[in-house]
C-alpha cells in the first residue's frame, strides 16, 4: 500500500485547525490558505497517469468525491457542461465488446497488422481498472455558448478529479482513443452525437510505484511581453 504524503487529508485538516487556534488576530487564515496553496501545489506536480491497478476497487463515496471535485471546475456562462458516467462490473464487459466490434468493423475496411490481437486488446481495454468514468461535454444549448469552450470545461474538470484522486490515493489515468469518437460507443452510453467523450477515466488503487517526470523547463514554453522585472 502507498502512504499518503503528509499534507494530505485529515492531517492537513487538523494542523491547520490548530494553527486557528493558536491565532485570533486575523492572520491565521493567510496561514491555512497558505498550507492548502502549497498542498495543492505539490499534489499537481506529483500526479501521475497509473497504468497498472490492482483488482481492489474504491467506494463509492470516494467516486462521488472526484465528482464533485470535477463539478467545481470553471465552465463559461455557469453552463456546467459536464455529463459523468461511471463504469464498474460487467458494464466494463459490455461497452468493451462494442468498442471491439468498432474496431473490427474498422479494421475489416483496412487491415493492418494482427487484427485478432488488436479486437481483443480493444475489448479487455476498459477491464485495466475496477472503475471507469466517462466525462462528456454536452453540445451548446444556447447561442452564445461556444463548443470549444463546452470541451475546455470539461477538460478542467476531469484535471480536477485526477488531482483529487492523488489526494485520496488512488490510481487515475486519463485515455481516449477512436473509442472516444465512435458513434456506437455513444450511443450505447446514451449519448448524442454531438456531445463529446473528452476521457475515459481508469480509477482504482495503485500496482506500480510512480515513475519520474520531468517537464520541459516552463522558460522554453513562455513568452513574456510587456512585462516589468
């Protein structure tokens, strides 16, 4: 089992209760808003895609809780674009035969490589942890709402539920795929097709230690104009 690093959870909750309590002049918010910056901080920079979970699967109160992370998200106009659907048990099974017969369909128009192979990956695919989140963006309702920032929304909510996912300790991995854009697939999710499947949400507890990331330097990434040193 992975220990959750010190900041997170109730430890946090509680040295910043008595860190209250030891300051009645006003500034022991700044100091708990503080804590929970930096918290949130470390949490972002050691997220990680698991790609290996074990067989155990979370509660469902601990699912309710990155989904309602996920619904504090920014979304423009207050639309709160976001459509969930959570996958456990044989649900997996079911959609993962109709992403299998997609892609034999596919496949049976261009044929490439081991195709019996690549059927039954596609099938297995969505059996790679206990619990699968669908996040989609619904199509525009109103006029002055943009598809595009329909998808950003919905794009920063499941960051949200990723992050909140390492808090609690889980595994999460973010995947899409031509599943992600098929009209079967859709429809057997109950779904238009114009709303937008933005991830497939693996979610389960952890098999494999975390691998080392190291990101481009954000100074290779970053132009600064008009700014004063």
């Amino acid at each position: 089992m992975f220990p959750y690093p010190k900041y997170f959870g109730k430890l946090n909750y509680e040295e910043s209760c008595k860190e209250e309590s030891l300051h009645s002049n006003g500034n022991s918010n700044i100091i708990r808003q503080a804590k929970e910056a930096m918290s949130v901080f470390e949490t972002i920079k050691q997220r990680r895609n698991i790609g290996k979970m074990t067989a155990q699967s979370p509660t469902r109160q601990q699912i309710e809780q990155l989904l309602e992370a996920a619904t504090h998200a920014p979304n423009h106009h207050k639309v709160e674009p976001w459509k969930f659907i959570v996958l456990a048990g044989n649900a997996r099974i079911e959609l993962g035969q109709v992403m299998a017969d997609s892609l034999a369909r596919r496949l049976a128009e261009n044929p490439s490589g081991n195709v019996e192979a690549m059927i039954d990956k596609e099938r297995t695919k969505l059996l790679r942890s206990p619990v699968v989140i669908v996040a989609v963006a619904e199509q525009p309702r109103q006029a002055n709402v943009l598809e595009i920032e329909n998808i950003e929304a919905v794009a920063a909510s499941v960051e949200n539920m990723l992050l909140a996912g390492e808090e609690m300790g889980l595994a999460c991995m973010w995947r899409t795929g031509d599943a992600a854009y098929d009209p079967h697939v859709k429809h057997w999710l109950g779904l238009s097709p114009a709303d937008h499947i933005v991830a497939f949400v693996y979610v389960g507890f952890p098999a494999i230690l975390k691998l080392e990331r190291h990101p481009t330097p954000v100074a290779n990434k970053t132009t600064w104009l008009g700014w004063q040193a």
